[in-house]
C-alpha cells in the first residue's frame, strides 16, 4: 500500500479536537502513514500542555513517521523565554492560557522538556510533491524560502500571489473562520480556527497527487 501523509493544522490548545482527529485518522485503517504537524500547537486555547503531549507522544511512538514543525506561537514562546520583554505580549495573545495549562505564572517555569523539545522543532520539510511549512513562502522564488522568518509568519503577499513555488505548499497560519481549508492550485491552508470552529483539519496526501485527496476533521 503506498504511503499517505496527514497534514494537521494549527491546534491551538484545543487537545480535544487533536484526540478525535487522531482517532479518525487511526481508524481509517492499517498502513504505512506519516504524519506533518503544521505547528502552532500552543496558546490561545486551553489545553496547550496536553496537546503538547499528545504530539511529543505521537512521535516518539514513530519517530521517522511524525515530523512536527515551529509555528510563529512556538517562535514566540521562545522569545519570551529568552527576552522576558516579550513576555508580555506573547502572554496578552494567548500565552496566558499555556502558562495556566502547566500550572506555572512564569515562561520560566514552564517544563524544561517541553521548551527543549520546542526549541528543536523544525520549520519546514518536504516530500516529493509538496512543501510543509507553517506560514507560508515569499513569492516570486521557486522553492524553499530561505527565509524563517516568512516561513513563521508571513500572510501577505503569500496569500493575494497563486505564485508557483516548484510544489504545492501545505500550511496554516491564516486562520480560515469558515471551518473550511482553503484550497488553491498552489497551496492548502489547513488552519481552520479549532478554537472558534470546533474543527481540527487533517489533510490526506497520496504519493501520485499533488493536492489533497481528502479531509478529516475533529
């Protein structure tokens, strides 16, 4: 059986709606799967902790079958942990809600295996067919965006530009409020606002297709 990759979308916190799509995705059968984790697992919601580690857990059951990417909130957890003037906005959009998740009033009490395993999260990988990354790519260069920074946060102009980027480009970032992933001949955004929507987005990729075949949701 050839392999299926399940992209999943920015989870928020919401640990919920990751266990049921989980579940969906278990239950679809036997074979060989891997699975691409967006990023922006954190904040906003209320269960960051536990929907850390459902992830952590997740790959270290298959860790050459899980890839799990920074979001920009991974990114900013960090500078607040680095810088602890940055505290203070990571906190007011939505970090207050991790902080409460692990029990802790401070970023420097959160779990130190939790921020390591942060830190070492990678912002992009690709397939053969497809690009995954959180944000999205600078137009107007075919490929990877050298640019961490753009593959972190950026929206425009990566959003108005159907550019070509030598493959389809999975993400998230740009919240679509509708509970729908937007789909493009160049990209699939799979952050369907878990939080507002109540539905987590799993996108189901084969090896021959360039786009999705199908979508799960929590």
């Amino acid at each position: 059986m050839d392999e299926l990759t399940y992209a999943i979308g920015d989870v928020h916190g919401c640990a919920g709606a990751l266990e049921s799509l989980l579940g969906l995705i278990a239950a679809r059968g036997a074979g060989r799967l891997r699975l691409v984790f967006l990023g922006d697992c954190i904040d906003k919601g209320p269960e960051s902790a536990r929907a850390v580690a459902m992830v952590r857990e997740t790959q270290e059951r298959a860790p050459d079958a899980v890839v799990c990417l920074m979001g920009n909130r991974e990114s900013a957890l960090l500078r607040a942990a680095h810088d602890p003037r940055r505290a203070a906005s990571w906190i007011t959009t939505g970090g207050n809600r991790t902080l409460a998740s692990d029990g802790v009033a401070r970023v420097a009490d959160r779990p130190a295996t939790a921020m390591g395993w942060i830190a070492g999260l990678r912002t992009v990988h690709e397939d053969r067919l497809r690009d995954y990354v959180h944000a999205g790519f600078r137009p107007g260069r075919p490929g990877i965006d050298p640019s961490v920074r753009a593959r972190l946060w950026i929206r425009e102009p990566f959003l108005s530009v159907d550019d070509d980027f030598g493959k389809h480009v999975v993400h998230g970032h740009t919240p679509c409020y509708e509970g729908v992933p937007g789909c493009h001949p160049s990209r699939t955004n799979l952050d369907t606002a878990p939080l507002r929507t109540g539905r987590l987005t799993a996108a189901v990729f084969d090896q021959t297709t360039t786009g999705p075949i199908a979508f799960l949701q929590s």
